[in-house]
C-alpha cells in the first residue's frame, strides 16, 4: 500500500476518538504478521498498547 494513502488514511482520524498512531515499517509487504521481521511489528504493537493501557 503506498505510503501517501496510509496517510492520508490516518490524518482522517484526527478529529475521531478513535486512539490512533502512524508508524511505518520500512521494506515490509501489506502482510506485515507473516512476513520478514513480523515480530518486531508484534514488539511495536504490544509496546503501543501497553502504553495507552489498551488490551
């Protein structure tokens, strides 16, 4: 997915209250669980959560 439309996907969240965050993951396919280097994404995930006290 082209980086310009995740975004663009995120900025239309702003005004939600939704808690939203953006961070890329450089040299990644849109199957970020399976692919290359899928526990530094989970590490990623768990840290966010765990700061927000979601989950």
């Amino acid at each position: 997915m082209p980086d310009v439309l995740t975004r663009s996907t995120h900025k239309q969240y702003r005004k939600s209250s939704a808690v939203t965050d953006y961070h890329r993951f450089d040299d990644r396919g849109h199957s970020l669980t399976v692919d290359h280097g899928w526990t530094e994404l989970a590490d990623h995930s768990l840290t966010w959560l765990d700061q927000r006290h979601i989950g």
